[in-house]
C-alpha cells in the first residue's frame, strides 16, 4: 500500500505557538487546532514525518483554572502548567484522532543535548515513534526545569528537537493566519508560505536542494522581526 | 465538416448546464498521495464543489473508493494485503474512518450525507432494486448526498461489481441520473498512448462505442485502484445504453466539476444515443 520510495522524503520540526491556535481574544480556538491537524495529518500521509514542538500548557491551564491574568510566580506556572498540558494532550490527541493520525506525548528538559546518553535515548524514542507514523508532541518538562519557564518561547527547544532528530526543516506557526515559516537545514534562507495548500510543494522543493548540500545542523535563524515584516 | 463536429459537440455539453441529478465518482487516485494514503486537503475541495452544486438544486450521488486504502493506513500496514478476508477486514475498518473524514468535512458546509453499501444482487433482485432506489430517491428529496460505495465485507466473486466505476454506473441507472463523471487520474480517453505517442489527443467526444475504442482503452491504469480505463469504458457502454450521459475526466482539481457543468470540453464526453451526431 505505502510505496517506501515516497516515503521518509523529508523530516520537519513543526513549531507551534500557542498565539496561532487563539482567537482575536487571546482564547483557544478549537477551531484554528481542527485546521492545524488537518494540515499536519496531510502532511504527514504526503510522506512527510513529523515531530511537533507546542507551547500553550501554561495558558490552558491559566484557563482551566478560570486565572484572570497568566500566573507570575514560578510555581504558579508551574502548577498550570501541569493542568493545562494534560488538556493541551488531549485537544491534540482529539483533533488528530478526526484525521486518523496516532500523537504521542514527549515531554523533555532542554538540557537534553548537554547530555550525550539523553541525546541518544530521546534519538531513539524518536525513531522509533516516526517509524509506527506517530506524530510526537513534544513541550518543555516544566515541572522540572524551572530555568526558562518564564520565557513564551518555545524556539529553543524546537531547535534542540531539530538537532537531535536530524530533521530537513524547522517550519514554524505562530500567527493567528494561515502563514507558515519554514527554516530548512544547512545555510537555505528561511521561507516564508502563506497560502498552506502550497506547504507540500514548497517542502518538497526544499527537499530537492537539499540533496545536493552538506547535511550539518545549522538553522538559518529568523528573528521575530522578520517574521512580522513578512505579514 | 470539422467545424460542424465542434458546432455538434458545444451542443452536447450545453446541455450539460441542465443537470439536475449527477453521480460522481471518484477514485482511490483521486483521494490519496502516491502512497496510498489520504490527500485531506483533495477531500476538503471535493466536499466543498458538491456542497456548491448541491446548494444550486442539482441532485448529487457520490461513489467514493478509498475504504482498503484508509483502513491500511489506519493499521500502519506497509504493504497491500492480497488476501480477500484482510482486503475485507480493511475495507470494514477503512469505510467508517472513511465517512468520518466525509461527514466532517461536508459539516463544514452544512450538507448532510448518509451512506449506502451495495452489493450487485441489487441491480437483479426486483425487491432489492426497489427498496435501493427509494432509498435513494428519498435522500436526495431531502437535499441529502448519499456516499455509495460497494459493501466488500460481504461481497463475494458472485455478487460484486468488482470495480467502482461498474457500480457507479449502475448507480446512474438506479436513480434515473443525466449524467456521470468519472474522476481519476486519467484525463480521459486518449486516441494514443500518450506514454508512447507523442501526438495522442484526447478524444473530447464519442457518440458509439467500437472494437477499435474499446482497443485504445487497454494499458492505461493505476496501481492502487482497481480501475482502469477499460472498466471506465464499460462504465461509459451501461449509461449510454440507459441514456445517461458519461464524462471521463482528471481529479486532480476536483473544481474541474464546474467547468463540466458549465459545458466546457473537458475530458471524454461519452453520448447519449438518441442524441449523438448521426
């Protein structure tokens, strides 16, 4: 059924912010994640694997909780955190599940990549849940890491993720319109889509030119900045 | 002469314009990647362009394939099962996540569906040709696009249709259709083998189905499908004989329903008989 050459062409990090899955409100849109795992599980069944790298625990617990404002103290995040990573999971798990694609939860601390035999194991685990066609959703462990909990940004540990499991592109989501950003590997400059039903092709372009590069793991940085002059 | 022929055949498709109830049928090439697996966003267009038409009054059927395929991808098969009872077991898997992704998506367009599993002893059992068909009738009364596809869990070799472009057209006859498209990933019948021949043409129109035609539908065919252009054809040869008109045409853009409707020359157009340019 599956022809092996189509597939595993090509490995995307896929970045989400919790800011392209709001509504004008700054509220969850169930919706806007409705569309997200569409476009995803499409991707995805195109041959593509992913690995996907959210934020929004902290709010959606700040949510459950009924918080008027998000909490300021570390623990209190933390606290929310906890609460609202179980619910992000199972939005996730939910919406996926409308598209028949199986996600799993991997929660890790981003000093992963200080340590060779956590590289390895997270490498492994990895592997291993792209070979069975699962999606893993990654997010920061932040019960236990408390250094960066108060940064909104989840850049750095899709960057790690990116590293560890060799993945061809960085391609990131964090409006509230259709827009993506994709960061290939090697020194390809960062591109910007705006129309997701050219996602596939623009991958795969990206995929073609890097046939013919070193493979290495720099990622073109792109600044918030940029990000805002291309809407 | 030439002139004349083109002047015929605008006649033919401006008729096209007309249509009040049309089957559609789409093709496991059609629904998914090369890989087998399926192509969402191709589902999406497709449940948006028969919503469209449905909201214009026109009565739509669709013959959807799809079910072993998505049942496999369900499973994490890599390969396609040969065997009849695991083909089976997947098409049962396959068909409910199938009407699921089709019920989603035609909610987002506020059109309800409902699904119908046929098997051939229906098109020769009176009884069952009878309750089929106002089944079928009453659905598309209320607005209602009924998915059909056949009931493989129960098919065997002596009631199958065997492929989906038989049955659809069977389906055209059953409720009394004008017309058929036949979506693939075929842009319709060729006078060559295009693969070979640099100067193939699509044949826009045919008013009779020779040896000579039914010799250039060999060869052409996909690997996932059961389809081929030769079960396309045969297709084409129930509904002419029932004065259903018949278009065989690429899926790609499942938009190209429009412009068909709009009697544009798109794809082959197979005749109706009473019709067709003496």
């Amino acid at each position: 059924m599956i022809d092996s050459k189509k597939m595993c062409e090509g490995r995307i990090v896929v970045r989400i912010e919790i800011s392209a899955l709001s509504n004008a409100e700054g509220k969850f849109d169930h919706r806007k994640m409705d569309r997200l795992a569409m476009v995803l599980s499409n991707l995805n069944n195109s041959g593509k694997q992913l690995l996907l790298v959210t934020s929004g625990a902290i709010a959606l617990g700040s949510d459950k909780l009924n918080l008027k404002k998000q909490p300021q103290s570390a623990v209190d995040m933390q606290v929310a955190a906890a609460i609202g990573q179980a619910e992000l999971i199972r939005f996730y798990q939910h919406y996926f599940d409308q598209y028949n694609q199986i996600v799993a939860q991997v929660l890790i601390t981003r000093d992963v990549l200080d340590n060779e035999v956590r590289v390895t194991n997270a490498r492994n685990t990895f592997e291993t849940l792209l070979d069975m066609n699962i999606v893993p959703i990654i997010n920061e462990n932040d019960i236990i890491s408390t250094e960066d909990i108060e940064l909104d940004d989840n850049y750095p540990l899709a960057l790690s993720v990116a590293k560890i499991a060799k993945a061809d592109a960085i391609l990131i989501k964090m409006d509230i319109n259709s827009n993506f950003i994709i960061q290939p590997r090697g020194s390809l400059k960062p591109r910007f889509v705006s129309d997701e039903s050219q996602l596939i092709q623009e991958l795969e372009n990206i995929n073609d030119e890097l046939k013919s590069m070193d493979k290495n793991d720099f990622y073109y940085p792109v600044s918030i900045d940029e990000i805002l002059v291309n809407q | 002469m030439k002139s004349l022929l083109i002047n015929n055949i605008m006649g033919q498709r401006a008729k096209f314009r007309n249509k009040k109830r049309i089957v559609i049928k789409v093709g496991t090439s059609s629904l998914s990647f090369t890989n087998g697996r399926l192509n969402f966003q191709r589902i999406e267009k497709l449940t948006y362009v028969l919503s469209a038409i449905r909201n214009r009054n026109i009565e739509v059927v669709l013959v959807s394939s799809g079910a072993i395929g998505v049942g496999a991808g369900r499973l994490g098969l890599k390969d396609k099962p040969k065997e009849l009872s695991k083909k089976q077991a997947l098409a049962a898997i396959g068909q409910a996540e199938l009407m699921k992704i089709y019920k989603k998506f035609f909610e987002e367009y506020n059109q309800t569906v409902a699904q119908i599993l046929l098997t051939k002893d229906v098109m020769t059992d009176q009884k069952k040709y009878q309750n089929a068909k106002n089944t079928l009738t009453q659905l598309l009364t209320m607005g209602i696009i009924p998915i059909i596809n056949e009931n493989d869990t129960i098919s065997t070799y002596e009631i199958e249709f065997g492929d989906n472009d038989t049955l659809s057209a069977n389906v055209a006859t059953l409720v009394d259709a004008e017309l058929l498209i036949l979506l693939s990933d075929i842009d319709g019948l060729y006078s060559a083998d295009p693969k070979i021949d640099a100067t193939a043409e699509i044949i826009e129109s045919v008013n009779r189905i020779t040896p000579e035609l039914e010799k250039l539908a060999t060869g052409a065919g996909t690997s996932f499908g059961t389809g081929g252009m030769v079960t396309k054809i045969s297709a084409a040869k129930i509904c002419m004989a029932a004065n259903i008109d018949t278009v065989i045409t690429n899926g790609t853009d499942p938009a190209i329903i429009f412009d068909i409707l709009d009697g544009k020359n798109i794809g082959t157009h197979f005749m109706t008989k009473e019709k067709a340019v003496v």
